[in-house]
C-alpha cells in the first residue's frame, strides 16, 4: 500500500468514527457522547474478560437500554450554582431520608457536591456527566444486592455519590488491565520497530533503494498510529494516578486552607478572601471530576472501541491532565499569596501584643510578688469564709424576724415610748463629751415576765439599724431563747455577737484566725470554747481600728449554762475599751449589778408605763372589729375588762385575745356577745391563766387530756423546738389525730410557725416547769425523759432503712435537697437527741454510757 493509499485509509476511517461519536465541543475536557457508551457491544472474547471479572464489572450496554426514567433520576435537578460558599446541604430537598439529614458534611465534601453540582448544571459539561451517571447506574445495578431504584436514591446523597466514584474508578482500571496490556504490547512492537527508522531511513536513501522509499513511508505512518493507543493508554494510567492522588490531597488541605477559626473577627479583608479562594477550590475539583468520568466513561466501553479512538488520539488524556495541573497552578499561586499576606499580618499582631503584654507585665520580679500576693489573699479570703461558716450558730436576723412573727406584729406605739427616755438619749450619745456619755455605756431594760422586753429590744435594734452605716456605731446583737439548747448559753452568745462583728468589721478576724488555723471548727464547740473566744474578743475590743458598736443581747435570764461568766465578760470589754457600749434586756432576777458595771449601768423598767400596753391591747381590738357581734359597744367594754386586768402585761393581753381568736369545732370564731364571759374566766396573771388553761385542757373528751400532756411534755423537755411531725412522733399521738390538732388543743401553751412548735413565752415553759409532776408527769423529769427516749427509738425502728432514699451507691452530693415529704423529717430529732433523753437520768454516768455502747438499748427497747 502507498503512502497516499494509507492517508486515504486514515481519513476514511477517521470521517467513520467522527460519523459516529460526535459530542459538543467542551472548553475543558474532551467528552464522550451517548452514542460511545453504545456503539459496540463488549462481549467477553473482545474484551478478553473472564467469567468471574465480567460477573463482577458488567459492561455498559447501550445507552437506549437504560430507561430514560432512571437516568431522570438519577440526575437530581438542582438550580444553577452561583458562588460554592454556600453549601448545598444547606437547602436539602423535601424527600430526604432521615439517614441522610444527620451526615454532617466536612469542608472539602461540600466543596466536592458544589464542584459536582456546577459540572451538571453547566451545559458544557451536562453530557458527560449524563453518560457518567448513565455508566453509574448500569454498573452498579447489575450487582445482585442492588437495583436502579436504589441507585437512583443514593444518588442524592452528597456522600454516597463520592463513594461511587470512587468505586467505578478503582473497578474499572482492574476491568482494563489485560486490554491495556495487549495495547501497550503493539504499542512497544510499534516503537521497537520505529527505532530502526533512522537506519532504514539511510539505507533508503541510497539510490538504487529508492523504490522502496515509499512503502517504509506507509509502514512507518502505519506503526505512528499504532503506537497512539498505547501512548493513550499511558497518559490515562499516568493522569488518573495524579488526580486520584491530588483528590485525596485537597480533600485533606481544603480543611486546613479554608479554616475559619484562626481568623479573628476583626479581620474582615481576609474573611472576604476566603469565598474567592473556596471558589478556585472548587474550580479544581471540577477539573478532577471532569478527569475521573470521563475515565469512567472510557474504562466501562468495549475496549476494541477504546483501541480504535487511541489510534484516532481522540483521548487526548495530556491536554485534560494539563487543565488539572492548571487549576493546581492557579490555586497553588493564589494559597500562597493569601497564606503569606496572612502569615504577615499574624506576625505583626503577634508583635503588637508582645509589646503590650510586656509593658503590662513590667517589671517580671514584682509580677510574680504581686502574683503570690495575690495567691495569699485569696487563701486568706477562702480561711476567712471557712472560719465565719463555722463560727455561725445562727443568723440573729433571721432569728429576730422569726421571734416577731411568733409573737406579734411589732407595734410602734408599744416601743417608741422607749426612744424619748433619758437614759435612752444617754446610751446613744456617743461623742458631746458630756459626763452622761460615759456613764451610760450599759442600758439595761428589766421587767417581769410578758412585759414585753423582748419586743422593745427588736425595737431598738431596728431603730439602730435605720442610722447611717458609715457614720452610726455597728450593731451586733442575739436573741437568748431558753426553749431551744443551741440558743441558751453564754458560748452560742458569744460566737454570734463575734460573727456579726466580723461580718461588719473585717479586718478583725486576724485575732480569730490564728486559733482556727490550729483547732478548726472544734474550736467553736469543745468545753473551752467560751474562753478561747473570750481571749479572742478582749484583743477585738482592744484593737486600734475598732469602729464604735453597740452589743445587744436579749433574755439574759433564759441563758441557762454561763452566764456568770458571760456578765464578767460584759464587765470586762467597757474597762477594755470605750468604744464598746451594751443593752441587755432580763427578768430583775438576773444579777447584772457588779462592781465593774455600777458606773455605766443604766435601769429601764420595761413595766412602768400603761400607754404602751394600751397601744397594744387597741392594736388587738382593731383586728376584731370586723368580726361578728363586735360592735363599738362591745369593742370599749372588751378593751375596759382587758386594760383593767392586764397590770401592765403584754403576754396576759396576748393570752385573752388568744382566747377569743379561738376556733370551734367547726372553725367558727368566738361571737362578740361571749367575749365578755370569757375574759371574765380568765384569771389575771400569768400564772393564774396558765393554771387556767391547763384546767380546761384536763376537762376535755376522752383521750385528749392524755395526748395534750404527751405533746407539752415532749414541748417541754425538747432540746429544741420540734416539727408538727417530730411532735407526733415524740408525743405518741395516734396516727389517725394531726399533731396539728393536739397543738391547738392544748390552747395557748403551745403555737405553730412555719410547720415547727413552739412554747407561747418562757414563761409557759417556766410555769409547766414547777408544776411538771403535779400536771404532766406524776413520775417526774426522769420518767418524762424515758418515755421521749423509748419513742424516738420506736420511731427510728420503724422509719429507718438502709439507703431510705434509694440513691445511686457512690452518689455524694454537696447540697440534696429531701425529697417532699421527707421520709426522715418525723426521725430527724429522734437520730440526734435519743441518747441524751435515755441517760437524762444517770447524767454522764459510766454506767449509762456503758450500756449504750453494750448495745443493751436492744434490751431497754424490748
């Protein structure tokens, strides 16, 4: 054959397969059309495929074959893309699977669907990516576990889809492995034979050769053009190893590259940078993807197909990898640019703090002094905290508020008479010089019992508390309560009047600290305690800084363990220092008159004035006259019955309106035509209405008389006050009758705040007291005492079990609230206080002691 001969043969066959694989034109890649998915039909002899390879890697048949329905499917429409800053996912279509709502996409997968996305949009490129998906769909729906319609729904799962990719590249180049042999065979057959040209070529030259000149010219044509299939085969081999490995690369750098975080929010030229750099990642991708399905697209035809475009170089796979590479270059140049401009600007903000930070920290030596300054303070703030937690017995606030609702509302007519006296004047003036400022420096209000001393000390204490706080004297005070063993002794005094005083005065604690560092909190409640804090509050007073304060304590008399020595102390701090000023309220009982308080010492009888219960007793009358049969008649003959018995005693006045606020059994109040007869019953003087009340509760019905004693006697013997619960427990009262119930029958002895019992006045437990064998208990204390004990163990027997509130094993929390209703509220007394009713009797003898710890409380209880 000629060499025109073998020109015409190439360009025959070249118009023949133009005829037949014509595809629009692409500015990017080269792209097959329809009719190259189907032209020629790959059967196992053409392709070389063994049974099991061509089971595993079916050919794509033709493109007619696969219906249009699917594909349509398969091809998700989408709007065209604008800018790859926004995700996709952003926006997902109405029938997506829960599945695939929770993949979170990362920076580059997203990339990855937005370059994907465009490539199908663009009609440049919409062709090859239909044959891709048509090529997708064949495949992988002849696997037996998969159908088209799964397909087609995977699909729209951004992840999915990469993974198909993947998996049709990796497949197909096992699926051309021995057709890529036999080409790259004639393709080194063709070039061995071609690197005899040179030789030939001379040999040619000569002229007697001359004839057959021709023919090598055809024969050399001929082996050029089988080469081209094997020189395409390897561009193929060496471009998809590139973009294969350069996908894996920026699927990892897109993370790093586009990482919003270390750009502060200041910097808002390079957050503008980063959507322009996003979108040169994403014209990347584009270029891998339009590599990677067109090798798909050329790995899944018949091979003698691919064989022929090879000779036809129609895969020009160089000029693709070239556009890849481009697309590196181009964000390979514009990365650096922003990474070092970044880099840069970083470096000279990073200078700019160093600068600062150095001029802040100055000096480093006194830095790290002030720093372990600092440490010390804080430590001594976090001792300071411990120590006044553990100092507190109780806030006297809160007590001084409790004691009022348990009382009465305070009424001013009934204390403001105080503040008019001298010796009140006297007591408050602190800085004319005068005799009278140093003399008057212990103001004591004394009166019998129920003469209201107590609602003239909270009185004054509010009034004192009204002045300014940075020019008026501080104010520490406490409330001596005898019903209640935490509150009835010189130690629980002491401690309060301390922690108020250090509350208000800070740099006091420095005397109290030394001494907790040592004991801790035993330093509060060992049998010491009242003189360690007694040294400790002489150095307080003695203190230079010391502000002017005024130290109050109200029911002196109701202090039953110290108060020798806690008068002795009171002595003590005025010679100590002149900026320390007492009120102290008590029955005349209490010695209070010393040698060291006779020159400062300053009487005030709580009873010596009518006016004050008078405006009591009309405080009282203007809360009946909206009752019924209390007319103004009745309410000015109720008032003169009651201020004519009443000698000057707000507990009795307290009493009779007790009386007549009483309910029936059906909660009627007491009518205003009986007001009269009953106040008439009523005996004047408190011990003569408490024997009073005690009569009528030994008259009531059946059982109740029992109960009644049962619930004073636990009332009374109580080291505290007692829940309505406690009370039930305690008092053996039958689970059937509320305590609620057996307080209010036993009249006025007893009152209910707040869900806990207390006794009305001091002077109830004074009274019930003296006439406890005659009235509640023949037997005596002891008995009293025993009884409360076996009921507490009876009640702790019968509540208690291991792990009451069924918590987790290991669970310790700092603060658990009790569950509503407390399982342990009716114990909790009984858990605390049970062996101190049983060894009332015995004291602290041995033989007591000995026989709790010989756990013969099992033989007691039996």
């Amino acid at each position: 054959m000629g060499w025109r001969d073998v020109r015409k043969s190439v360009k025959k066959w070249r118009m023949n397969v133009g005829g037949r694989d014509e595809s629009p034109s692409t500015p990017t890649l080269t792209q097959p059309s329809d009719s190259e998915q189907g032209d020629v039909q790959l059967s196992t002899e053409a392709s070389g495929d063994t049974p099991q390879a061509q089971a595993s890697t079916r050919p794509v048949a033709d493109a007619q074959a696969i219906p249009s329905s699917m594909v349509a499917d398969a091809i998700v429409t989408r709007p065209p893309a604008t800018a790859p800053v926004e995700p996709r996912a952003e926006a997902p279509p109405a029938t997506e699977s829960p599945e695939q709502q929770t993949h979170a996409l990362s920076t580059s997968q997203r990339l990855w669907n937005a370059a994907y996305d465009l490539l199908e949009d663009d009609k440049d490129t919409a062709q090859l990516v239909t044959a891709y998906v048509k090529t997708l769909v064949k495949v992988l729906g002849a696997e037996p576990e998969t159908t088209g319609a799964d397909i087609t729904t995977e699909l729209e799962d951004p992840l999915r889809r990469q993974l198909f990719m993947k998996k049709l590249v990796e497949e197909g180049q096992s699926k051309i492995n021995k057709a890529s042999k036999i080409t790259r065979r004639v393709g080194e057959f063709a070039k061995a034979v071609l690197s005899l040209k040179p030789l030939v070529d001379m040999a040619v030259s000569i002229p007697y050769a001359a004839p057959a000149a021709l023919p090598w010219a055809g024969v050399c044509a001929g082996l050029h053009i089988l080469s081209n299939p094997a020189e395409a085969a390897k561009s193929n081999l060496a471009g998809i190893t590139h973009v294969l490995s350069r996908m894996e690369w920026y699927d990892a750098v897109a993370e790093h590259l586009l990482n919003k975080d270390g750009i502060e929010l200041s910097d808002w030229n390079f957050q503008a940078v980063l959507p322009q750099l996003e979108e040169k990642v994403v014209a990347l991708f584009k270029a891998l993807l339009l590599y990677q399905m067109k090798s798909v697209c050329s790995y899944y035809r018949h091979q003698g197909y691919v064989f022929l475009r090879g000779l036809a170089f129609q895969d020009d796979w160089g000029a693709d990898l070239k556009i890849v590479t481009d697309a590196e270059e181009t964000l390979k140049r514009d990365s650096d640019q922003y990474s070092s401009l970044h880099t840069t600007t970083t470096m000279g903000q990073l200078v700019e703090r160093a600068k600062g930070i150095e001029g802040s920290l100055g000096d480093i030596h006194q830095t790290l002094q002030d720093f372990i300054t600092q440490q010390k303070a804080i430590r001594r703030d976090n001792m300071e905290a411990a120590c006044r937690r553990d100092l507190r017995v109780v806030d006297p606030q809160h007590d001084m508020e409790r004691i009022e609702r348990n009382k009465d509302e305070l009424v001013d007519g009934a204390y403001k008479w105080i503040l008019g006296t001298d010796e009140y004047a006297s007591f408050i003036n602190w800085y004319d010089g005068g005799p009278d400022s140093s003399r008057c420096r212990l103001l004591w209000i004394n009166g019998h019992a129920g003469t209201g001393k107590t609602m003239l000390m909270i009185g004054i204490i509010r009034e004192l508390s009204r002045k300014s706080a940075i020019l008026a004297p501080k104010l520490s005070f406490f409330f001596c309560q005898g019903t209640d063993a935490t509150l009835n002794n010189a130690t629980a005094i002491l401690r309060s009047l301390i922690w108020l005083l250090i509350i208000q005065q800070p740099c006091l604690c420095s005397h109290l600290l030394p001494r907790y560092e040592e004991s801790g909190a035993d330093l509060f409640k060992d049998r010491n305690a009242f003189y360690a804090l007694s040294e400790v509050f002489r150095n307080m007073l003695e203190d230079p800084d010391l502000s002017p304060v005024y130290f109050a304590v109200d029911a002196l008399d109701e202090c039953e363990h110290g108060l020798a020595d806690l008068i002795k102390l009171i002595s003590t701090s005025m010679a100590l220092s002149d900026k320390v000023k007492w009120i102290v309220s008590s029955r005349p009982t209490v010695e209070l008159k010393t040698p060291g308080t006779a020159g400062s010492l300053v009487e005030l009888d709580a009873q010596r004035l009518e006016e004050p219960v008078n405006a009591y007793i009309m405080h009282k009358l203007s809360a009946l006259a909206t009752r019924d049969g209390y007319d103004d008649g009745v309410l000015a003959k109720v008032a003169d019955e009651v201020r004519g018995r009443a000698q000057n005693t707000f507990l009795w006045v307290a009493l009779v309106f007790n009386e007549l606020d009483a309910e029936d059994e059906n909660h009627n109040p007491v009518h205003g035509e009986y007001a009269l007869e009953i106040i008439g019953e009523i005996p004047p003087g408190l011990s003569k209405i408490y024997n009073h009340i005690m009569t009528r509760i030994e008259k009531g019905i059946r059982r109740d008389p029992e109960y009644c004693k049962n619930a004073l006697v636990a009332a009374v013997l109580a080291y505290r006050p007692l829940t309505l619960s406690e009370l039930a427990a305690l008092a053996g009262s039958p689970p059937n009758m509320l305590p609620q119930t057996v307080a209010r029958k036993c009249g006025s002895f007893l009152t209910v705040r707040e869900e806990t019992v207390y006794l009305i006045h001091q002077s109830a437990k004074d009274y019930l007291e003296e006439n406890f064998e005659s009235t509640l208990q023949p037997a005596g204390f002891a008995q009293g005492h025993a009884n409360i004990g076996r009921r507490c163990i009876e009640a702790m027997s019968s509540i208690l079990r291991r792990n009451i509130y069924n918590l987790d094993y290991g669970f310790k929390p700092k603060d658990m609230n009790p569950r509503h209703p407390d399982l342990l509220a009716p114990v909790r007394y009984a858990c605390v206080f049970w062996a101190d009713h049983l060894c009332f009797q015995n004291g602290g003898a041995p033989e007591c002691r000995k026989a709790l710890a010989d756990d013969e409380v099992r033989a007691y209880r039996s």
